[in-house]
C-alpha cells in the first residue's frame, strides 16, 4: 500500500505559477512511475504528466513547455512545477505512483487559475 499526499494547490491569477509536492509512503519509492493528472469540473480526469524510474518524462500537449515534473527520490517526492497558468488548467490535481499494473492515487489538491 503507498499513500500519497498532495500539497501546494491554490489560487493564482493568469500566467503566474505554483509548485505541487507529493510526498508518498512508498519504502522502494524508485519503482514507481509517478505521475500527476488533473480533473476539471463536469470533464474526466487526464493525464498532465509522469515520469519514470529512470527519470523518463511525458507531458500532455496542453501542458508542454509550461509544466515540469520531477522527482526526488531522496525524499520520496515527486513535484510539478507550473509556469504560466491559464484559466483552463484549473483542476484538481491527483498525484499517481504506478508500478507493474497497480495504481495508487493521492486525495487531490485544487489549483485555481483566475483570468
């Protein structure tokens, strides 16, 4: 079982940016894929990006160029970075480890990007 917490979310206005943090429980923390997606109201949860053991990233068209993931393994945490926001990346964001076809979900935190 890996728990998962998320932090950082909140309020910025139009091209301002926020870090999220998500901290997981894991013991062999550097198996896992980790990954963030976002669900926006009234729309399904999508990926926003992940990255793998070895370090290996993948982002979502909406997101390229402006949303860095990474991870620190020493801390077990993985983070995405969020540069100039737009009002559409408003969402609540879910953190994801992922490992051999198990998935595990952190509670989510609520990024809100006014115009």
């Amino acid at each position: 079982q890996v728990q998962l917490v998320e932090s950082g979310g909140g309020l910025v206005q139009t091209g301002g940016s926020l870090r999220l943090s998500c901290a997981a429980s894991a013991t062999i923390f550097t198996i896992y894929t980790m990954g963030w997606y976002r669900q926006a109201p009234g729309k399904q949860r999508e990926l926003v990006a992940t990255i793998t053991s070895g370090g290996i990233t993948n982002y979502a068209d909406s997101v390229k160029g402006r949303f860095t993931i990474s991870r620190d393994n020493a801390k077990n945490t993985v983070y995405l970075q969020m540069n100039s926001l737009k009002p559409e990346d408003t969402a609540v964001y879910y953190c994801n480890a992922y490992w051999r076809g198990v998935g595990y979900w952190g509670q989510g935190t609520q990024v809100t990007v006014s115009s």
